[in-house]
C-alpha cells in the first residue's frame, strides 16, 4: 500500500538540501543568561527573555503560591468557568500598568493577535499590514475574510495611497509590529496614528517585543514615542521581556468586552493556569520596580550595534535589543551559527521561510542578563568570524 505521506520525507529532504531544515533542540534546566544543550553550557543569545525573568525568582515563588492556592488547570475557558482569581487580578494590574480602561488574556500572543483581527474586521473591510509582521498578524488577516493589503516595511507613503483608495471600504484597520522581531526597527507610529486618523481607520499595534522595554515607565513603543492615546487597539505578550507566557490586549473597556465576546482564540480555549498570570503580576512589579534593567539593556544593545558595525558587519536599521546581522544565503549564516555554537555561544540563524529568500542573517537577543564578559566574547568570537569565514 503507498505511503499517502510519503511526499513529506520527500520535501523533507529538499529542506536538507537547500540548508534549510530546523531541528528541535532540547535545553536541560533554566532559561537564563546560559542554556544548558547536550551537557554543554552556551552564552544564550537566543532567547527573548530580554530582562532576564524567566527563571527570576520572585517570579517562580509568586507561581508556586498560587499553585498552592488555586491549583494548576483552570478548568474551561474563560467563559464558562476557566476565569480565575489570578487572571483578573492580572488583568486588573496590566489595566493600571497600561493606563488603559480594561485588559484581556489570552493563551498566547499568538492567539491574541488571530482573536482581535477577526474581531475587528472581516468581509466588507480592508486590513493594512507592514510586509514584516509577525506571522500571527499574518494568519489573522487571513482568516478574517476580509481584504488585505500588505505595504512595503515602514513604508507610510505606500499605506497612504493604500487608504486613499479604500474609502468604499465599510471599516479599514491598519496593523503593525511595534518593534519588528527580526529587524529591531521600530514602526513609525506617529505617521501610522495620523495616518488612521485621516482616513478613519483603526490602529492596532503589537508590542510584543517592546513590553517591558522601551518607554519611560516600561510599555512599549507606544509610550516611547508618545502615541499611547493615538492608538486604540494593543496588542502584548508575556512571553518576551516578561519572561512567561501568554498574550494580552488592553485598550478601552467597550473593546475589550467585544473581544471577550468574539475573538473566537480567547472565547473557545481553555484559559492558561492562573498561577502564570500570578507570576506575570510579579513580572509587572519588577518592570515597574527596577527600570534600570530596560535602561541598560538598551545602552548595551547600543554599544554593541557599534561594536559590530566597526568590524563591518551589517546590523541594518536595528534601534533595540534586537540586532540582526545580516550575512545573506542560508549556508554561510548556517556556518557562522556553527562556528559560534563551536566557541560556546548560542546564536540562531534565521532563514527562510522566516525571512524572505537572500536574507538570512543571524540575530542576536540582548538580555539584561548577560554579563559585560558575555558580551565581549561575543564581540571577539563575531570578529573571528569577520575574518575568517565571511569576506
Ligand atoms: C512572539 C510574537 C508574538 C506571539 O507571541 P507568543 O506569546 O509567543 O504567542 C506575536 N507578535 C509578535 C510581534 C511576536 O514577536
């Protein structure tokens, strides 16, 4: 009898041919500023867990707490009875944090950025995507049914002309990155915000990996380049800088009780087990608490950006924590991740499908908590590289 996924292995190793194969690894123990894979230890600059809270411990015993107070699962959805004392405390805090009306959880940012699309626009309206947003904003504009025009990166000319023809359109909703996950580039909001507002259309902004980093007081882009109130709809995780998990929407109260009622990621899945939203009230404590942590990661991620640009490496339009290098074809990238693996440091490779053909390059996540010694070593192993494999 034929194998009817017999075409699997076959794309499988067209993969392999082209370099283009992604393997799971499995780290032992804590996300830290080190990642502990096959008995070896690596400098991690891997993971998102850009002001080292994954493992914190304050965090990890406000968890345990909870656990022992209202157990693990939560039981159903939100709905129906999964809505716990630790979710609505949460989203009570990210409320206030935000300085928004009302805050919504969801199981991921992923499922966050799916629910609220489809919420917001389907058949009869016309969506407006940045050509880098995340690939959730990607699904949720596709699965909404309603039409979607993608705009070059940044590009608010283009998105202008875009609008300007959309008027017969019933309602228009322009999405972004606030800080765009591979480029470490910021949306220009300000431009966006005006934008929305001369041709009435909604706003919505993802600040997934700007959360606990970039503003004064830790909330984004938004705050940072002062649009919070130009912008309605936002969109944020935990899984980031605040080191746990899960999505979030905050905005006005009329939005978030609609999103409660129709973004179908939050209405028909299980909510996450509250003592994740106990150790996310935490994580917003130390945000609060401690800015020191986003100040230093941002002048760090500054020093090395120069550092790596005087080697001749090409960082890109990086502004953040986030700083891509960027070397081209996938086989070369493959190469300098071995390399770097080789010296004991943990670096990804991007390639395609998750960059665009020729654009691989190797992004490097800043955390607060890696040490000055960390980052040298870095630095010389990139120089290394500079040298002897790239010319
Ligand atoms: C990571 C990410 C998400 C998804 O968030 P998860 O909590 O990991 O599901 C959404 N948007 C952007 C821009 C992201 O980088």
């Amino acid at each position: 009898m034929p194998d009817p996924l017999a075409w699997i292995s076959d794309e499988l190793d067209t993969l392999d041919a082209l370099s283009l194969r992604r393997h799971l690894q499995t780290h032992e123990g804590p996300q830290t500023a080190t990642l502990m894979i096959d008995q070896q230890s690596f400098i991690n600059f891997g993971a998102n867990d850009y002001l080292g809270l994954a493992a914190d411990d304050q965090i990890c015993a406000a968890a345990i707490t909870a656990i022992q107070t209202e157990g693990w699962g939560s039981g159903a959805s939100p709905l129906v009875t999964g809505h716990g004392h630790s979710h609505a405390e949460l989203e009570k805090k990210l409320a206030e944090f935000e300085q928004t009306e009302a805050a919504l959880i969801f199981p991921s940012g992923f499922a966050a950025n799916v629910g609220t699309i489809t919420a917001l626009a389907s058949k009869g309206d016309m969506i407006f995507s940045d050509e880098k947003n995340h690939a959730s904003i990607i699904d949720g504009a596709r699965l909404s049914g309603a039409r979607v025009r993608v705009y070059p990166h940044l590009d608010v000319d283009y998105l202008e002309n875009l609008l300007s023809q959309a008027q017969p359109f019933r309602r228009r909703l322009i999405v972004t990155d606030s800080l765009f996950s591979m480029d470490g580039d910021l949306a220009p909001l300000a431009e966006l915000a005006a934008l929305a507002e001369k041709y009435d259309a909604m706003l919505m902004v993802d600040e997934a990996h700007a959360t606990g980093v970039f503003g004064e007081q830790g909330r984004g882009v938004c705050e940072h380049l002062q649009v919070e109130d130009r912008v309605p709809v936002r969109v944020g995780t935990f899984s980031k800088a605040l080191g746990g998990h899960g999505g979030f929407v905050v905005g006005s109260q009329a939005l978030i009780d609609w999103l409660a009622n129709r973004a179908r990621s939050y209405v028909f899945s299980t909510a996450a087990p509250m003592a994740g939203s106990a150790a996310m009230i935490q994580a917003l404590e130390i945000v609060k608490a401690q800015p020191h942590r986003r100040q230093e990661l941002l002048e760090r991620s500054k020093q090395l950006r120069q550092s790596l640009k005087q080697q001749g490496w090409n960082t890109g339009t990086s502004e953040s924590q986030i700083i891509p290098v960027y070397i081209g074809q996938p086989e070369p990238t493959m190469k300098a991740t071995q390399y770097l693996k080789e010296q004991g440091l943990f670096v990804p490779c991007i390639r395609p499908p998750s960059v665009p053909e020729g654009e691989s390059l190797l992004r490097i996540s800043l955390s607060f908590a890696h040490t000055p010694a960390m980052l040298e070593q870095l630095i010389e192993a990139m120089r290394e590289i500079r040298t002897k494999l790239v010319t």
